[in-house]
C-alpha cells in the first residue's frame, strides 16, 4: 500500500514537472481549472467504494487523502506557473514549478510566509478561490475519506 502510494505521487509528480509551460502565451491552465476540480472530485468519489472494499480500509483512506490531496495541490501550482508564466508580474516572482509548488502548499497550510505572493488581481481571485477549496477539501474530502474507512472497518468487524 505505501509503495503503491509512492510510485502514484512519483507519477503524479513526474507528469507535474514534465508538462510543458507555455510560456509568455496570454493563455494560461486557468480555463482548466474547473475541469481539474471534477476531475479531482471523481477521483475523491471512486476511492470511497475502493475503501469499503479494501482489506485494511483505514489504511486505504489514509493512502486515498494522500493521493487525492497531492493532486490538488499539483492542480494548483500547474495554475500557477501558467499564470506566472503569462504574465511575469502575477506574482512577486516567477514562478517555476517548484515555487508554484512551494507557493500552493504554503497557501494550503494557511502558512503564507510572504515570500511569495500574488500581485494582480486576477491571481489574488484565483488564489482566493484555492483557499476556499481549501476548506471544502480540509472539510469536506478529508472527513468523507475517513468516514469511508471508518465504515469500512465496521463493515469488515461485523463480516467477522
């Protein structure tokens, strides 16, 4: 189960970094955006049976989060160094797809160092909306995932 959680983040990571950025195009993956997030709910929605299924469902939820939470991450920083690439003025720095990668994670965990950070308006309305997906992911998803397990396990303990 972990090595199939590692090589997932390390395929997810490869595609992450090896997708091209077009840059100085005015057209960035923003328009994308809304297709990533039903993307990334139906990938949420196929782990919850794949939970009540598993052998050791707890563990399945536990790997389901880290998936589903890197890939949101991923979503976002791809949106970001599309943007910075657009326009080099979006945010304090350009971005490459570390510091996107560095930039979205810290906006997740509501660190927000201020090393970096948006500059136009049209990416503070994009990283407004990532911090209010935030919620729904920290909220919504993650406690979804865990009640799976959870039910799961009880599934499993009254089969027995």
């Amino acid at each position: 189960m972990v090595l199939r959680l590692l090589a997932t983040l390390t395929l997810l990571l490869l595609v992450y970094y090896l997708m091209p950025v077009h840059a100085g195009s005015t057209t960035s993956d923003l328009p994308w955006l809304g297709l990533d997030v039903l993307l990334f709910a139906a990938i949420v929605g196929v782990q919850v049976p794949l939970i009540l299924r598993a052998r050791y469902p707890f563990l399945r939820s536990l790997e389901a989060m880290g998936l589903s939470v890197s890939l949101y991450l991923m979503m976002f920083a791809r949106v970001y160094v599309s943007l910075s690439a657009a326009d080099s003025a979006a945010f304090t720095q350009v971005l490459d797809h570390s510091n996107a990668l560095y930039f979205t994670v810290t906006v997740f965990a509501t660190v927000g160092f201020g090393d970096i950070s948006a500059v136009t308006n049209s990416v503070k309305l994009v990283v407004t909306v990532q911090m209010i997906l935030n919620l729904v992911v920290l909220g919504l998803v993650v406690r979804l995932l865990l009640t799976a397990g959870q039910r799961g396990m009880e599934q499993r303990r009254s089969q027995n």
